[in-house]
C-alpha cells in the first residue's frame, strides 16, 4: 500500500512544542498532517520501509517502560518471522517519544483525546497487513508475538487476546477486576451477542488492516475494547483466542486508571456497558417484544365479546385493558428491535430481511385494514355513548368489549403504518449536501 508520507507536509523548522528532543534526534524526520495540523508524525532513522505487521500502541507518559516495551516488540518481530513497524500513539509530556524513537518506533503525536480516539487517529497511518494493539506498560509481553501473527496469516481477521486461557501473575490484577469485574461483563456480553469470549477487556489483540477499517470505530475511551468485540461479532469475522500472559505494573509505575482515581475503574466498566447496551439494543427489545406482545393478545382476544369465568376467577374487562397495554408496549418493542436490527446491520441481510417481510404495499393495506375496523368498533361504542344519554354500557357488555378492542387495532394499525415508512426511509438516500458558504 502507499506510505502515508506521501500526503503529509515535513515539519521544517516549525517543530510543535514539546516535540523539541524527539525531533533533535539523528535521522529523524517529522511531518505534519495537512487535515489535522495537531497530529505530527515522528519517523526514526532505522524505519521499516514495508511492513507486515503494525504493533499499534497509544503511550502516556510511558518513560518508565516505552523503552523496554520497544526492545519486547523487535525480539517478537523477529521470533515471528516478519516484517514489521512499531507505531506508538503518543499523547505524552516526559521523554516517551524520544525514547521510543531512539528504539526504531514510529510516534504519532497527538492530542489527549481518550484511549480510543488515539486508535482512530492513528488508523491512516497503519501500513501493515495485520495489526497488533496493547500498551506500552509491558503488561503484556509482546515478545510473544507469534501466536497473534500466525493466526492471522492463517486466516483470522480478529484474534483476541485472552488472559484467561493465557496466565496472570500475581498483583496483576485487582481482586475486584479478575473475579467480578471482567468475568461478568464477559458474560453479559457473550449473553447479548451470543459470543463466546472469555476476556474481553484483554488489550493484547490482533486484527487485520482490512477488517480494522470496515469496522469503522468511534468510541473515544475505554469503550473501544468493547466495540471492537461487539463489532467483530457484528461483522461476522473469522474469530481466534490467543493465550497470553499478563504480568504485574514495573516498580515506579502507576496504572492508568490509578493514575485517574479510585472510581476510574467504575467510570470504564459502565462506559463499556454503555457500548454493549447501545449496539446490542435488539436484545432488550425484540424476544421481550414479542412475549408480551403474544401475552398481550393472549389476554385481550378471548375477551373481546365478554366476560370469561374459570372456575373462581373471571377475566373482565379490566384484564382485556392490561392485555392491551402489554400489545402496545410488545409491538413498540417488536417494531424499535427491527430498526435496531437495521441500524445495526453490517451485512444488510437484516434490513433486506425486514424490508422483505413488511413490504410497503402490503404493510399499507394491513395496516389500514386494521385502523379501519378498529375505527369502526369504536364509532359503534361512540354511538352507543351519545344514544343514550352520555352514558356507556356495563363493563361486562359486549358492546364495551369490542370497543377496548377497536382501540387497540386502531393503535396496532397506525404503530404499523408508522414503523413501515420508518423501515423504508431507511433505503433512501441523498447526494452530498450543497456548498452553503
């Protein structure tokens, strides 16, 4: 593929503050990127000029370790057999970049804008085949490099990392984390998505270029672990587990999330759930739509012309009200886990599936039909009201029965016509907006 210095302006005498002693060093050479003037590229001496493999990896104030993390990543490179580029994200203050530039990594310095956003930014500036992230703490031991390059030259678009299938030495991780925090939000994952992965919080991961720009990520923070997770799913990528081994924070250094507070850990935890819960939306909306839907008509139907007495207990009208508002509530339910479906949808096959099944004629004429008889139902209760003096039949009456029902299929008719224009505005779309300045 084509090197991304060709689209860059060198820096020349303009160096961006702080960058002073990285650029000062022998054979280095900075460009700055023409769409993002805050984003500058730091390429060493000893650059590999085609690589296979890009370690991508964003730095804090990493002076501690960048150093040894570097020297881990080319003794993986060449245990692996491969070509390859080690590109650090760098957002520091200290000696981070020039340490890492001094080891033969490329520094892509940025803003601090979050974890993953770092990732993002540095998404054009990836040149190999396939992808290898993490940190640059040395918790991970990238020297052991080649189970994530051999699964993915055999095939695998996304290889995770797993500490669990792996080992973690001990005081690697808190108490909390390794037996509440990461085993359960695993689980609930793997229950959204149906997955099977069993550390989804493993930074230590492989991914082919390709597969990491259809992905498309947007997730600024921490949440990115999971997106990339959920989004593999989503994408239906060949999917491995690769064991690896976790070891404990260096002597002097302090994790980030110690770095941030005692209640950063919470902060990331909810941040991905919040990612789990937005891209897995279907599941809080469709199956449970369609329970209650069935036990909303369940309830309403046998009652729609009167009473039903079992033994000592009678279904009134009062039950058919409940079954109604349990069908409003289902088809809402049912309706919103379609267009999650479709927004969700990588492949198109769920919005080609849908579009299928509620094709617009169809569902127009289905929906009017049900508008319309359930109007008809209530007009008659209406004429009923105002014939005799205002008032309405007994509870019990037929009449009041197939009035509640002309209201619920006057409900379930217009939620239709509506989820329909709604499933099919989705397909339509628009030529690029016109130059108003």
């Amino acid at each position: 593929m084509p090197d991304v210095l060709d689209s860059l302006t060198p820096v020349g005498t303009n160096v961006p503050a702080g960058l002073e002693a990285a650029c000062a060093l022998p054979g280095v050479t900075a460009y700055t990127a023409v769409d993002d003037p805050a984003i500058t590229l730091l390429v060493p001496a000893s650059d590999e000029l085609d690589p296979e493999v890009t370690i991508l990896v964003p730095a804090v104030n990493e002076q501690i370790t960048v150093e040894q993390f570097v020297s881990w990543c080319h003794e993986g490179l060449r245990d692996a057999g491969v070509r390859g580029e080690i590109l650090i994200v760098d957002s520091s203050d200290d000696a981070t970049p020039q340490l890492a530039l001094q080891g033969g990594a490329r520094v892509l310095h940025t803003p601090k804008r979050g974890l993953g956003r770092a990732y993002i930014d540095a998404v054009p500036y990836v040149r190999g085949r396939y992808v290898v992230m993490g940190d640059a703490d040395c918790t991970y031991d990238f020297r052991k490099l080649a189970p994530f390059v051999d699964a993915m030259r055999d095939g695998t678009e996304y290889a995770m990392g797993s500490r669990w299938k792996g080992s973690i030495e001990p005081g690697a991780m808190p108490a909390l984390h390794q037996y509440f925090g990461t085993p359960f939000t695993t689980w609930i994952l793997n229950r959204l998505y149906g997955s099977h992965f069993s550390d989804i919080h493993c930074g230590m991961r492989g991914i082919t270029r390709e597969a990491l720009m259809r992905m498309g990520l947007v997730s600024q923070s921490w949440e990115y672990a999971s997106e990339m997770v959920l989004k593999s799913v989503r994408m239906e990528l060949r999917t491995t587990e690769v064991p690896v081994t976790f070891l404990k924070d260096q002597e002097g250094r302090l994790s980030h999330h110690k770095r941030s507070g005692w209640f950063s850990p919470f902060s990331a935890a909810w941040i991905n759930l919040r990612a789990m819960f937005i891209h897995g939306a279907e599941f809080f909306l469709f199956k449970p739509g369609i329970i209650l839907f069935a036990l909303g008509l369940l309830m309403t139907l046998p009652l729609a012309i009167g009473d039903i007495t079992i033994g000592p207990v009678t279904f009134s009208l009062y039950t058919m009200l409940i079954g109604v508002a349990l069908v409003v509530i289902g088809l809402q339910s049912i309706y919103f886990g379609c267009l999650a479906h479709v927004f969700l949808d990588y492949g198109g096959n769920h919005r080609e599936r849908w579009r299928r099944m509620f094709r617009y004629t169809r569902m127009m004429v289905i929906s009017g039909t049900a508008f319309t008889v359930g109007a008809a139902l209530v007009v008659a209760l209406a004429v009923r009201f105002f014939s005799q003096d205002f008032s309405l039949p007994a509870a019990s009456a037929t009449l009041t029965h197939l009035g509640v029902l002309g209201l619920m299929l006057m409900i379930v008719g217009f939620s239709t016509f509506c989820f329909t224009l709604l499933l099919h505005a989705t397909s339509v779309s628009y030529g690029a907006a016109p130059d108003r300045g």
